[in-house]
C-alpha cells in the first residue's frame, strides 16, 4: 500500500510485504536508500512500534 504526490515526485507513506511482520517494508517521505517507497528496504525491524490510522469519510 503506497501513496504518492506524482507530482513532486514524493512518497506520502509506504507499507509493503505486510506479511513479513517486523521484516515489512515501512516509512514515510522518500526512502534515502534503495527504493524510494521503500520496497525490500526491511524498515520495520527499525522501529520498536508502529501505529496506521487510516481514516475516511463515508458519504
């Protein structure tokens, strides 16, 4: 799951290979290494917790 501003070039937030648990590929902004949206990077073993709300507005 990733959102982008494809105008600037800018990932807003990645969160990829949910399943590898603290293996998963996670972060906000442009990754600085690799993969700008942070695929195969393993971010999530760098963080002691992680929380994602995602809230929508339903009509």
């Amino acid at each position: 799951m990733q959102v982008h501003n494809y105008k600037e070039k800018q990932v807003v937030f990645a969160f990829n290979n949910f399943r590898a648990g603290n293996t998963a590929d996670i972060g906000i902004g442009n990754n600085r290494s690799g993969h700008p949206d942070y695929t195969f990077s393993q971010s999530m073993k760098n963080y002691s917790m992680a929380l994602i709300l995602v809230l929508a507005e339903l009509e």
